[in-house]
C-alpha cells in the first residue's frame, strides 16, 4: 500500500496509492514504505473471469480490459523483460513503464471523442489494479493477504430483499485498501449490493437495464447534489402505512425493489459521475433529473483516521448504513429488521478502521486525525 490512505469522496475525503506487492514477487524488504512488485514469468497478464469476479463483480471480463492486459503482456515480452509496479500509484516501472505511458498517452490522445476516452481511461486504470494487486492483495477485502486481510471477522447477512445498492465506482477507487464501498457486498453479497464501475460499458449497461426495468420512481441517487431538489428519507419514503401499504414478506413477491446508487468516487471526480448518471437518465426517461435522496448528517468510525473537510460528512459504506436506519425509523419499514443491516456495516467498518489502523502502526505512520481547512463550505441538510 501507499504512505497515504487519506481519502476523499461525496462521503468522505481521501488520497491512495496502490503498491502491488506479494511475499514472493517483492524487491525490497518488507519494511520498505515503496516496495516495488515484480511480475513473476508465469503469471499471465490476461485476467480470467474467476479472477475478473472475485474482486467483487459479476459481469464478464470487459472486453477493453482483456486488450490492455494482452498488450502489456506483449509489452513485456517486446523488452524481454519483467512488468514491475510501484512508486507513487502502483505504476509500472522501468523501460516498460515509460514505453507505455507513452503508448497509452498517444492513443488516448487519438481517440475521436470523449466517450471513447474515458472507456480507454477506465480500462487502463483497472486493467493495470489487477494485475499488479494479484497474488498481493485479498480479492474479497482488498487488504494484504499475508498481512491485514479481515475477511475472517466479516460476518455477512441478507439485505431487505426490496433494497439494492449500487456501488457506482471511479476506476481510480477500485481495489484502493481503505474503500468502504467493498464492505457492501461482502456484507450482503453481490447480487443485492453491486458494483458498477464508471466508464465501463459491461458494467453500466448490466445496471442501466436493471434501472429501467425498475422504472425511475424506484431509483434513487444518494449524492448531494446543490444543484437539485433533494428528498430526506422520510419525505420520500415516510407515508402513514394502511392496511395494504406496511412492508411483509409476502408484499414483497409483488412489491417493486428501491434502487439505491451510491457515487464511490473522490469530490473532484463524483461531479462528473453523478453528471454521467442524469444525462443517461435523461436519455431514458426525458429531462426530468434523477431522484436525490439526502441523509441526515452523522459521523462514520472511519473519521477516526481520516480526515475530513467538516464533520458532517462520511463514507460510502456508512451513508449505506445511515440510510436502513433512517428507512428503520419509517413506520411502513419497522418490521424488517434494518436496523440490524445498518449495523452489520458499522460493524464492518470498525473492523476495517482496525486493519487499516495497526497496518499504519506497523509501518511506522502516524494515526492522528488532521483537520484541514474547508475550501467548500456545505450545509450539512443536504449531506
């Protein structure tokens, strides 16, 4: 992992580099605060789909992925010479390293539009996460195996089957150690939390289809967005249950589930996501915007190690936990045990906020929380 693990996204605020690193591909020694990653001879650079879906995902391979990591696999064979990954953000290294950045700066450069750049620019991204974080990082936490991995102190549970999130995550956050997003679906499985990541054609089409199916009263977007009306749980959600209106088990066989989308991405980079969401909502269901939902303000146990620009702010996982609660609170969504998910994500938050803790121990960093100023002053009504 990076000397960093601040962090900064619509729930909370922070700075990663990844550092692929395994016990038998590293350089340095174990103390080393910058080891560099070798890749080994046999491990092939194309990502299978066993590998592809044990980070988290269940869609096929993305067919750009699998031609970045072929090409870096020829790459690697043009120079004769080993992939190695490290330094600031988990870059290759080397002769390699500095061929292709400029490959992929001239074909980037060269793509007709912007929609076809930000594909290239996605693919890269992750195409190169996984295959320096393999054999290094868990693929269910995204923690060191050797070292940090928590997966054994995860307790999972089923999600109200009438909620599904949406993790709608920034290649740049992907497989990043101290995401919270992750915690979702090993929580509650993929199918009932899911990750979508932006710019990747498989992934947004698998989500888009499931949205329209739900129809656009059923979607939800929880992002503060300034520009919008935002909707507090209880105006969307809080009318007085009837006889025929109180959430069962047996409802659920014909209720229609709430869709849930959470932006996984730092604040610079959640304004364009959350634009990339309503123009593609306004292509489907016409110029109205798409639905905020607004949180009360609270506070994660991850802001014991991060800092944040202003206390009302969290992160993806708790603004996940906040919202079953608020919706808890609802008398129409009493019975349904919320309440005990919202806490299963807490739960797993501290337990990551642990890891994350002793590993900056262990490598010497400090722990302390530094406030830094805030540039962007938010009310927190419309966190």
């Amino acid at each position: 992992m990076a000397t960093t693990l601040l962090s900064s996204n619509p729930w909370t605020r922070r700075v990663f580099f990844l550092f692929p690193r395994n016990k038998t591909q590293i350089l340095t020694t174990h103390h080393c605060c910058n080891p560099t990653t070798e890749m080994n001879n046999n491990d092939a650079a194309v990502v299978s789909l066993q590998e592809w879906q044990g980070w988290g995902t269940t869609s096929p391979v993305p067919a750009m992925v699998t031609q970045i990591a072929e090409d870096l696999k020829l790459l690697e064979k043009d120079f004769d010479s080993q992939m190695k990954f490290g330094r600031a953000g988990g870059k290759l290294q080397g002769n390699i390293g500095q061929q292709e950045d400029k490959k992929h700066r001239a074909t980037y450069k060269a793509l007709p539009d912007s929609e076809e750049k930000l594909k290239f620019f996605s693919a890269r991204q992750i195409a190169c996460r996984v295959i320096g974080s393999k054999g290094y990082l868990c693929q269910k936490c995204w923690l060191p195996m050797e070292e940090d991995c928590m997966c054994s102190q995860i307790t999972s549970c089923l999600l109200f089957p009438g909620i599904r999130f949406w993790l709608y995550m920034h290649p740049k956050d992907f497989l990043r150690q101290n995401n919270t997003g992750k915690l979702l679906w090993q929580i509650f499985g993929v199918d009932a939390a899911t990750l979508c990541l932006f710019g990747i054609p498989e992934h947004e089409q698998i989500m888009w289809n499931s949205l329209k199916l739900a129809g656009r009263s059923n979607v939800w977007c929880l992002y503060p967005n300034k520009n919008a009306v935002l909707e507090s749980v209880e105006n969307a959600f809080g009318q007085e249950p009837d006889a025929n209106n109180e959430v069962t088990s047996e409802k659920l066989k014909v209720d229609t589930t709430q869709h849930f989308i959470l932006i996984d991405g730092t604040w610079s980079n959640s304004a364009a996501m959350f634009r990339r969401l309503q123009d593609h909502a306004k292509s489907i269901w016409g110029d109205e915007d798409l639905s905020c939902i607004s949180l009360n303000p609270g506070t994660s146990a991850m802001h014991k190690l991060r800092p944040q620009p202003s206390w009302d702010r969290t992160c993806t996982a708790a603004a996940a936990a906040g919202l079953l609660l608020e919706l808890q609170l609802l008398p129409r969504f009493s019975s349904i045990g919320l309440d005990k998910q919202s806490e299963a994500i807490e739960h797993a938050l501290t337990i990551l906020l642990d890891a994350l803790t002793k590993r900056r121990l262990r490598m010497g960093r400090s722990i302390t929380r530094k406030v830094r100023p805030n540039k962007e002053v938010i009310n927190p009504n419309e966190i």
